[in-house]
C-alpha cells in the first residue's frame, strides 16, 4: 500500500542531507504573461495582487546595484522570518532558495533573462544553499530560458534544480474557465524537456476549482501518476478564495460549494494512493494569507488541518493492511 511509505519533502530532505532543510522565500520580481497581456491580462483567476507568493520577501529592481545584492538582501530577511522555526547553529544551517511568485522563468527580453541568470547563479552559488526551487508556468519555458538555467546549473553541478509547474487540473474546460492560458500539450511538452535535460519537476495542482467533480480531481492525479519519465514531486493545494480576486467576485455572486476540512482531508488521501511511491508529496494543504482569506476558512488552521491529515492517513494505513 502507498501508506506504508509516504514520502514527504521534509523526510526526504533529512534522509539526503542528514539535517533539516529550511525553505526561503524569495522574489524574482518576475511577472506573468498571463498579467502583463501576453497571454492574458489580469492573471488565473484566483492569483491574488502577490503572485501565490504573498509571503515572499519583494524584489525592488531599482534599488538593488546587482542581482546578487538584491539576492543577498532578500536571504538575509528570509532567514529573519524563519528564525524562530530554525535549529542548530547559522554555519551548519542549509536551504531550499525558493522564487514562488508569479513566473520565475518569465523573461520579456535580453535584460531581463541576463538579470534571472545573474540572481539564480547567485543563489545556486551560495554554499548555504542546497537547491534552487523555480516555481514557472510550462509555457515560459522556450529554447532561451532552457539555456539559461543550463548555464545557472552549471555553477553548481552538484546541487539540485527544481521547477515547479503550475498545472492545476488536466481538465481544460476548468483551465479555460480560471484562464491558465495554456493547453495541456504545451504542460507536456515543457515537462518532457525538462526531465530530458535532468531537472527534478514538481507539479502542482489545486483541489476543488469550481465546477470539478471529485472525479475530475482525482483524474488529474492520476495522469500525473502515469507520467513518464516519472514525477519527482506533487504539491496538493487547496483553492482559496482570496480577496481582491476574480475567483473572490464569482464566489460572492454565485458562491460554488468548498469542500469541508474532512472531506478536503479524505480526497488528499484518495490523491495520495493513486501516486507511484517515490513520488514526493511536496505539500498536502497550502495556506492562504490570513488576511485575504475569504473561504474556507478552516484552513487557516493549518495545525489543525494537519492534525486531520495525519489522522485520514493513518486510518487509510490501518485499512490497506
């Protein structure tokens, strides 16, 4: 059974490094296509003003003399923020540098490209830092920024370059109704060109989008499951309802149901037993700033949540014996 060894990013990262691994978030100050009229103006629908990286430290281009100042500016806060949660002493401490918001592969022309190498060469280089974690969109991935992450893992062949792709259902009329502005082929095609060239891929998808059916879900889980080369990862998100959002003025007009915090709970682990199991479970929730939490609210429980989590898998685990 998949529970015997469910196999979490955290133990996965003890098990290879013999330590814990913090995560820093970080910001590119890249934009998306999907906002700046490319592909689309005004974003997928529940993208709120932040990029999904509500959390993540701001990067203000102007105000940095280098890529590698403004890199260097942003640890040092990141490393500020989590100083509660950290052990061990700052000289044996190691990182995942993690650019979350918006579109970290997006870049507009030459500049931009140049200034996205100079940071992730940056932050690869660091010896603190033990993997660059990219979240992007399969469809800023061309020839160019392929080359360019080429060229930023080669600053540090031995360390780990992770993308992370924005997929969220393999349902294309859900994708077109929350405007993701790509069709699963260009995800495929992205995702093939990535393992070929040896990057680790994490997927991510979000549970309950409007108008998906428990079914639905479960089926993009299982195509994600099918993939070949296989899947190194899957981060399971719950849908927020954000304020300031498109998603937040539909929900307000015609409010669609959101899963309760048990059955949200029960499908996590519907999702985890159709998963292969060596692909790691990134993350099983997602939490919405609180601040802009419309619904569920539940979830900004996140203790909570994870109580319940564990609970479901250990049941399921009792009952695949």
């Amino acid at each position: 059974g998949r529970f015997m060894e469910i196999k979490t990013i955290s133990s996965k990262m003890k098990e290879q490094y013999g330590q814990k691994i913090y995560r820093l978030s970080l910001s590119s100050g890249c934009t998306c296509p999907n906002r700046d009229g490319t592909v689309g103006t005004g974003g997928c629908t529940f993208c709120s003003e932040g990029g999904s990286g509500d959390f993540a430290a701001q990067a203000q281009k102007e105000l940095c003399r280098s890529a590698e100042e403004n890199l260097n500016r942003q640890i040092e806060e990141a490393k500020a923020r989590v100083a509660g949660k950290l052990k061990g002493t700052e000289s044996d401490r190691r990182y995942i540098a993690y650019f979350q918001s918006f579109t970290n592969t997006y870049a507009r022309n030459a500049e931009e490209l140049a200034y996205l190498e100079a940071l992730y060469s940056a932050a690869i280089r660091r010896p603190d830092i033990v993997v660059l974690d990219l979240a992007t969109r399969p469809d800023c991935l061309g020839r160019e920024v392929m080359d360019m992450l080429a060229r930023v893992g080669s600053c540090a062949p031995e360390k780990e370059i992770w993308i992370e792709l924005g997929l969220q259902t393999i349902n294309e009329r859900t994708a077109q109704a929350f405007r993701r502005g790509y069709a699963l082929p260009v995800f495929e095609q992205a995702y093939e060109s990535l393992k070929r060239e040896g990057y680790q891929v994490i997927a991510h998808v979000i549970l309950g989008l409007p108008g998906e059916s428990r079914e639905d879900m479960l089926s993009t889980v299982r195509y994600l499951a099918g993939l070949s080369p296989r899947l190194d990862g899957i981060k399971l998100s719950l849908l927020h309802v954000l304020k300031g959002t498109e998603l937040a003025a539909q929900y307000a007009q015609n409010p669609f149901p959101i899963p309760e915090m048990e059955d949200y709970c029960e499908l996590v682990v519907d999702c985890l037993k159709c998963l292969p199991e060596d692909v790691v479970i990134h993350r099983m929730t997602g939490d919405g700033p609180k601040k802009l939490l419309i619904a569920p609210l539940w979830s900004g429980d996140k203790k909570r949540v994870l109580n319940c989590l564990n609970r479901k898998i250990r049941e399921a685990e009792r009952g695949s014996r």
